[in-house]
C-alpha cells in the first residue's frame, strides 16, 4: 500500500494511466459501517478494474476545530493503515488538515483532487459524508459535480445493530459507559488499544503491582475505570492482565494514561508494542484515602482478575 501526502505528493508522484476508485472519511475506528462500505468499495474497484485510493486526514477535522475538546479517538493512524492495508487498499491519499485546507471549498476540493489529482472514475460515499469549507459538500454535491466532470458516485446507507446507526459516536457511547459487549457488536471485534511500553513514575512497583505504561493518542481514551485485559505481543500467547485506564487520582495524576499490571509476569518489557485488549469492566475508577487502601484495592482487583480468567490465587 502507498503513502501519499496532499495535493504536492499527487503532484510529485507520475501517477499512471489506470484511474482510481476513491472513498472518503475518517474511519475512526473501523467500526462494522466503515466494514460494510470499504467491503464493497473493494468489490467494486476490482471489478472495474480500477486502483483504490482511501482519503484520510490527519488531525482529524473535529482534532483540528474543538483542539483539547475534541472527543478521544477509537484508533491511531499507524492502526488504522494496517487494518486498510490488511484489507487490500492500494493508496492512501492523506492531507494534513490545517488552517489553509480548512478553508477550502467542496467543489474546490473535488476538481483539485478528485478529478485533476486522482483522475477518478468512481466515487464511494457514506450516508451522512460533509466536507468543504463550513462542511457544505455532501453527496449531492458530489453527484452534481460527478455529471459535469464525468465520474460516478454512489452513496452507502448506514448499517444497524439493535435498531441504532453504527457509528464511532455509538462505539465511545458504549465505551464511556463501560459496555464493552455493545462496542464489540458495533466494532465487529474486542475493543483493543496499541501502544508502546513507556516508563512511569513506578508507583505499581512500589505498591508491589508493577504496570506497564502505555501513552494514549491525545492523552485521552473513551474507557474509564479498571478492566480485565489480554495483552498480545510479548509471547506467543496472549498474557492475562488488570487495566487501568484514567488519571490515578489517588496520587493526583495530572496525566491521562493506560497502566496493565501482568498476572503471575514479571520481565522488564520497556520499549516493547503492546496490543490490550479489554475484555470485562472490573470497577471504576476512584480515589483512596491512603497507598495502603489503594494497595488493598489493587490486591483484590487482582484477585478478581484471576477469577475472571480461571487461574489460582495465592494470598
């Protein structure tokens, strides 16, 4: 899969003769819709024969508008381009969206890039797609144009799970909530973060419970509380682990971040990339008195883990 950036890395690349099959969007967390539209978007692009080009930006427009309140992403981009590579996209066509392309016009954008850039032939949008200046292209903008400048375009409708629109709205709705059965029916899989192994300030290992630090996009993640996790990527099996993901507010944590204490594990893993995957919510968050009711807490969160996953406990 290629990498190209904007409009100058369109320019700079001698793109041949072939043309292109072209989708839009954040795809934020590649939940079950995106699922469905990039699915048959695929179908379709190979089927005529065509190159598919997936267009992203990055900060996403709501990061770069609501900057600190914008809500927490569902993935990272390096996690995103594996799951479009993994799923056979040829190109990635991604703008760094700023002030200046902020500013730019729906039909500005279409002729630029659509047209004169990617020379496409067709053109997938999802149901409720905006984009331009003041968000005032849509699909039947699109189509508008698609007549004049010799293109197709079709529009995907929205898919449903329990009588609600699957959206990445609905999949942080469920995760703040704590219901991780529901985000997994709209996401289609587990709810998981990446991360690399960071150092900390080695409270855990003082508590006797050392974790593994992992630093979360934005500083910021839909899930709040202590779970249940599987963590993939340091051996060949998955290891059983005990998550907590907030602001550690018994020792006035100023920070935002992601600690997973390893049951029955003790190796140094500092630099390592970790995949968690959360499986059962434990309890929230909160703050205690003193370390040693932090301490009593963690042991039995511990406890409750090892229950969960159906290993002996030794006090």
């Amino acid at each position: 899969m290629k990498l190209i950036r904007g409009l100058q890395g369109l320019n700079q690349n001698v793109l041949e003769e072939k043309k292109r099959g072209v989708t839009i969007g954040n795809f934020d967390g590649l939940h079950r819709g995106h699922q469905a539209l990039l699915t048959h978007f695929i179908e379709t692009v190979r089927k005529e024969h065509l190159k598919s080009v997936v267009i992203l930006f990055e900060p996403q427009p709501e990061e770069f508008f609501s900057k600190e309140e914008a809500r927490p992403r569902l993935m990272r981009f390096r996690e995103k381009w594996n799951a479009l590579k993994k799923l056979g996209i040829d190109e990635i066509l991604l703008f760094r969206f700023d002030e200046t392309f902020s500013k730019k016009t729906a039909e500005d954008f279409v002729k630029e890039v659509l047209v004169e850039g990617l020379k496409a032939a067709y053109v997938l949008l999802g149901d409720d797609f905006r984009f331009g200046a003041k968000r005032l292209g849509d699909f039947d903008l699109v189509q508008k144009l698609s007549t004049s400048y010799g293109f197709r375009v079709e529009r995907m409708g929205c898919i449903e799970e329990g009588g609600e629109r699957v959206s990445s709205t609905a999949v942080r709705h469920a995760l703040f909530q704590g219901d991780l059965k529901k985000a997994q029916a709209l996401l289609g899989y587990p709810y998981n973060v990446y991360g690399r192994v960071i150092h900390g300030d080695k409270r855990g290992r003082i508590l006797g419970f050392p974790t593994a630090n992992i630093s979360l996009y934005g500083n910021n993640s839909p899930l709040r509380g202590v779970y249940c996790v599987k963590v993939h990527g340091l051996k060949k099996e998955s290891l059983p682990g005990v998550a907590n993901v907030g602001y550690r507010p018994t020792v006035d944590g100023t920070r935002f971040q992601l600690e997973v204490h390893l049951l029955d594990f003790n190796e140094e893993i500092y630099g390592e990339k970790i995949h968690v995957e959360f499986l059962s919510p434990l309890r929230e968050e909160k703050r205690f008195d003193s370390m040693d009711s932090l301490k009593e807490q963690i042991s039995c969160d511990v406890k409750n883990a090892k229950l969960f996953f159906g290993m002996s406990h030794h006090e």
